[in-house]
C-alpha cells in the first residue's frame, strides 16, 4: 500500500511579513515534507496566507489601499522568503484563491445541511488582534477598559445578527477523538484541550455582517464567514474540497495522513474547532495536530507587537546561508517546548556542528583525496579481497552509521528534528575520529595507497550518507557535499541502514561550504542586524495621525500627579507575556504598578531607574495586582522607550 504523509502549516496572517517565529513553523514543516519524500512517501506540504477578516480590512484602510492589493504585496514577500530559506511546499494557498471560496461554501453548506447554523442575535466582546470572541474570564480589566490579555487593546462590543455554529452538541464526539493515540501531540497539549472541552463548550459566532473583507455566506450575502472557519477550511481546499476529500482516493488517503503544525496560540481552533466542523461536515478528521512551543527573545515570545523580539531570517540567511538558520532552529528546540533565540547560539552553531563537525569532515577528505589519491574515484575496498576482515576502526564506523541511520529515521518519524540532527551528527562525529584514528596522511608516505584508498572510500561513504540524512534540514549544503565528493545532487533518497560502501565518484577542488566567522566580524554581524531588522509588523503610516489628541484647558493638566519615581523591584506577573510588577520609591512612600512593558524592558534592566510616574491615576486590578498608577513611555501599543530625566532628580520630585 502506498504510503502518504500531508503536513500543514498555520496559513499566515497578511498584517506581518514572515519572522523567526512563522520561519521556524514553516522549516520544521519542510524539513519533515522533505525527510517523507526521501523516504518514498507520497508527500503533501502546504503553507499560505490567510488574507479575510477584520484586522487584514482595517489595515489596509489605513493605508489606503484595497483590501486585495495590500494583501497582495505581503503574499509577494512571504513566497520571497520563502524561496530563499528552501522551503519545498506543493501548494501556497491564498483564502482569497477561488477553489479555496468554493470549498469554504461546500463546507458551509454540508454544515447546514446537517442542521447546525442557526441564526440569533448577539452581543459579545471580540478581539481583533485574535480575530476571536472573549468571555468575562477571557478579558482583563483595566481602569473599566476590558482588554484581551495577549493584545493588549480594548475588546471591541459586537451587536448584531450572527449565525451560530452547534460547536456544544460535539463535546462527546470530541472527548472521544483526543482519546486517538497521537491526535494531539504533545501529550501534555491534549490534556489542557480535554480540559477546555469539560470545562463547556458554548455555540460559536460563524458569520459577521459588520465585516466586509471576507467569504459571503451561500444564500445570505449580507454576511461573511467568520475568519476562522475561513481559514481552517484551507486545509481540505487544497486537496479539491470538502468533496473530493470524501471521493478522490489520493486527497482521502492524504487527509487521513494529515497533521497540522501549529504553535500553542492556535490550539484551540485547531483541536476543538476545527474537527467538530469536519465531523459536522461529515468528513473524517485529519490525523493529528502537532503543537510546538514559542521561540523567545530574552524570553519574550517572538510578536509582531514587540519591536525587542524582532529577528530577520531573510538578513540572517543573507550573511550564513539559510542552511545555517534552518540547521539552528530545527537542532537547537526540540519540537514542542519553548525555546530562546540568541545569535550567540547560532554562531556557536555554525562554528562548531557545521564548520567543526560537518564541515571538517568534508573538508579534509576531499583535499586529501585530491593532493594524496589524484581526485580518487575507485570503489571501496579496493585493496582488500571480499572476505578480508574489518579493521576495528572500520567496524566502529560502520556501526556508527548503521544506528544514526535507524536512529535518525526513528526520529523524523516521530517529529523530532532536533533529535533526528543529534543522532547524524553522532555518524558525523564518528567519521571524523575513523580519519584521526587511521591517519591516512601517514600512508601515503609509507606507500600504503591500497589502505588510503579504502579509508577515503570509507569517509566518503560517510559523508555520502551524511549528505543525504542532513538534506531534509539543509538542502543546499547537502546538495553542495554530494557535487564535492563526485555525486550527483540527489537528495531524494533517504540512506538505508545497510551499509552498500562507496559507490565511487571523482571528487572536485576542495571548498569550505560552512566558512568561518571570526568572534569580530560575528559581533559586527549582530550589530547590524539588530539595527537593521525592520517591523514584521505592517505599521500604517497612518494610525499615529488618524489619532487625533483633544485639546484640554491648563486646569485639566494640573490635575495629574506626576512624579519621578525610584524602581526598587521588578518582576514579571505570571502567565502574561507583556505585564511587569513594579515597586516604585516615591521618597519614602512605596507604590505598585503594573504595566506592559515587559516586551521592551527586563525586570532586571529596570531596577535603580528613575521614571515618570503618573501617581493620582486611579488604582485598578490587574491580574490579581493593584496597579497604583502608571509609568510613562513613549509608543502606542509597541512601547519605544521609558520616559527618564537628563539628570539626578530625588525620588518623588514632582514634575509639571
Ligand atoms: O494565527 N514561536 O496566523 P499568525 C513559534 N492566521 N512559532 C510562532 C511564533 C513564535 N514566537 N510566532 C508565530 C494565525 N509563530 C492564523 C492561523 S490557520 C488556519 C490560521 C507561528 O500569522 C506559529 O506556527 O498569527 C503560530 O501558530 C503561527 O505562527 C501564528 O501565525
């Protein structure tokens, strides 16, 4: 029986052009498709853009431009990059694609057949950031603001007539599909979803009509289909649609080996949503989702909001190579947990898994081949009759291989990069310590050329293999070995664990295919990237105008306190991702404050500061803390910079 495997990425917001974050979903995505098709699977890899919705209409008004056009340009500079890191996908799908529109009604419409959109009059908060509807428990007030905790920006009121979707007569149906082995990976992530789905589902919102940008809905066009059930669908559009998912044997076999890659801020819509739609439709779920972790910067999950978190893969990839970054991502986090980003790592890295490891271990072949054995090209074991024993350097090398094969297999299979990587790189290291041990140098001196001739068939089948089991993660690097050691670039192979020997190849000129970046140049390389990494947030030139202050009387100012206050302590508030508790020192009087500059500040870059303290602000509850005022800083929604003093002002100095 044919075997198939079909992964998926998060189809991408258009208010962000690609950045570490969507970059590391989108390799672990490729690196997987690629392993699966070198290994003879029949192979689907989809990513795309998700274009509808509020957030996309709102942007492009403030930038005056259509809805289409602007989403247009973004798409460009997602297929750019794209293109530059390797990324091997089948299809780049568009919500705004017309076989995608199609599938979204057929979708609609068997939903409906089976009786589960109703039409009722609605009154609920809705966060735009999130394209998502809130409840109570989901807002945190503020100052009688109620904001959603992950954006930071007021909840907007929607009243109006929506269509419901039955999402409550599923909670059974899904209870019973997270008993699936490996539905939702990781284990962990499956409890926290079988735990939503207890706590009660409530019917969901699937249509706006204050929302232009967007599908209409069959046969009542005064409405879109909300975003979400928009974008899901996308998964079955690319395989003809809900439809030929049920009769077209190979989109039924590729749905049914389907697993969805995500990080944990979609989870919710992936494992609750989305297979009661599918089970609504009466179609099969897909077989899995897989959840990962976020990469942070300094600990702050990499967003489009917070300008600290920014790193540019396209200025990275410019100066390494992409293989460089991709190799990072997918060696560095293991596929699931959290991970942190420094260039410090991925320098270390480069120099020493890929220039040290790898890259010495081609390097040093293929200059040895070519001043000590002419550009040698004989098959193994020329010198040696068949049934000739090995040598213990030659077992240990064989055996070496023969595990990081299986080893390396085992982990792709089960969606583990990082340990897929560790494993050939155990074959890599070996490999390096059979060319130390045997010292084929010394042969060709002592005449020995039969004996050097087989050690170098040996280390080229070595990196032969090597190529091959790194070319998921590194295509371009891989392809670049095999030419060097005389093969041709065929990477649609998985190795298998026997090992066949050399099958001879004349090897070229020698060239160092990770080359070194001294500590220097490495220090000036972060220096210009950090300056020059653009917002992966599409910024409306506008908004910061459109904003337009009121003006107040004298009277009206003099009624704030404000004062410079002391930081004496600083702390994250736990499970949020931008708020901080301070203590301030006003001269004797202590105050706390909580506030959302976690993403431009750590907690320990903040003590001993002295900032500008809005004092006479009334207090307000924040995640549990009351917040006695606020400090000020420049920036809307992104916090640029603290306001400070040019010099030493005493704590509780009032300012005017
Ligand atoms: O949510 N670490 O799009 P989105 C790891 N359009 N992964 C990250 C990340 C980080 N710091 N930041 C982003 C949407 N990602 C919807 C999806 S699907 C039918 C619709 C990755 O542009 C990760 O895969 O906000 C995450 O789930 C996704 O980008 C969110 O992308």
């Amino acid at each position: 029986m044919a075997d198939y495997f079909y992964v998926t990425t998060p189809i991408y917001y258009v208010n962000a052009v690609p950045h570490l974050g969507t970059f590391y979903t989108t390799i672990v995505a490729d690196a997987l498709a690629r392993y699966h098709r070198a290994r003879g699977a029949d192979t689907y890899f989809l990513t795309g853009t998700d274009e509808h919705g509020q957030k996309i209409e709102r942007m492009a008004q403030e930038l005056g431009a259509s809805p289409q056009a602007y989403c247009d340009g973004i798409v460009a500079q997602f297929k750019k990059t794209w293109e530059g890191m390797g990324v091997s996908y089948d299809r780049f799908i568009r919500t705004t694609d017309a076989d995608h529109h199609a599938a979204v009604e057929a979708m609609w419409r068997r939903i409906s057949a089976n009786g589960d959109i109703y039409l009722a009059d609605y009154d609920a908060m809705y966060c735009v950031g999130c394209e998502g509807w809130k409840t109570e428990e989901d807002v945190v007030e503020v100052d009688g603001n109620k904001l959603c905790p992950l954006h930071r920006r007021p909840v907007e009121r929607v009243r109006e007539q929506n269509y419901f979707f039955r999402l409550s007569k599923y909670a059974d149906k899904l209870l019973a599909l997270y008993e699936r082995p490996g539905f939702i990976r990781p284990e962990s992530r499956k409890n926290e979803v079988t735990e939503f789905v207890k706590s009660g589902l409530r019917d969901l919102s699937i249509s706006r009509t204050s929302v232009k940008w967007g599908i209409p809905v069959p046969n009542d066009p005064k409405h879109v289909v909300y975003v979400w059930l928009d974008a899901l669908t996308n998964y079955v559009s690319a395989l003809g649609g809900p439809d030929r998912v049920l009769t077209d044997p190979r989109s039924q076999a590729l749905w049914g080996a389907c697993t969805h890659l995500i990080a944990k801020d979609i989870l919710r819509f992936h494992a609750v949503y989305w297979p009661a739609f599918l089970l609504s439709a009466g179609l099969p779920p897909p077989k899995g989702v897989f959840c990962h972790g976020y990469i942070t910067v300094k600990g702050q999950k990499i967003s489009k909001s917070i300008p600290a978190t920014r790193v540019d893969p396209n200025l990275v990839a410019g100066a390494l190579g992409a293989d460089t970054l991709r190799y990072f991502v997918l060696r560095e986090y293991s596929l699931g947990g959290d991970g942190d980003f420094t260039y410090e790592a991925l320098f270390q890295r480069h120099e020493s898994d890929l220039g040290n490891d790898l890259g010495n271990l081609v390097n040093r072949t293929v200059s040895m081949a070519c001043t000590l054995s002419d550009g040698f090209d004989a098959p193994h074991r020329s010198g040696y009759s068949a049934g000739d024993p090995l040598s213990e350097e030659e077992l240990l090398l064989r055996t070496a291989a023969a595990e990081a094969t299986r080893a390396a297999s085992k982990a792709w299979d089960d969606f583990q990069p990082s340990r897929a990587l560790e494993a050939t790189w155990a074959m890599i290291r070996a490999g390096n310590v059979y060319l130390d041990r045997t010292a084929p140098w010394k042969l060709k001196k002592a005449g020995k050329t039969a004996e050097l001739r087989d050690i170098l068939a040996n280390t080229c089948e070595v990196i032969r293999r090597a190529a091959m089991m790194v070319a998921p993660a590194m295509p371009a690097a891989a392809g670049e070995i095999l030419r060097q050691i005389g093969r041709e670039p065929d990477l649609g192979r998985w190795p298998v664990e026997d090992w066949g020997g050399w099958p001879g190849g004349k090897l070229c000129e020698p060239k160092p295919i990770f080359p070194r970046v001294e500590p220097d140049r490495q220090k000036e390389l972060i220096a210009t990237w950090l300056d020059q990494t653009p917002p992966v947030k599409v910024v409306a030139a506008a908004s910061a105008a459109t904003q337009a202050a009121v003006e107040i009387a004298i009277e009206d100012f003099q009624k704030l306190d404000l004062r410079a206050a002391k930081v004496v302590q600083a702390e994250a508030v736990p499970k949020t991702e931008k708020l901080l508790k301070l203590t301030l020192d006003l001269g004797g009087e202590s105050r706390t404050v909580v506030t959302g500059i976690a993403g431009a500040y750590a907690p320990a870059d903040l003590v001993g500061r002295t900032v500008l303290y809005f004092a006479n602000l009334k207090p307000a509850k924040i995640r549990g803390v009351i917040s006695q005022g606020m400090i000020l800083a420049a920036g809307g929604e992104n916090v640029l910079a603290l306001c400070s003093f040019d010099r030493e002002v005493p704590a509780g100095a009032k300012v005017k």
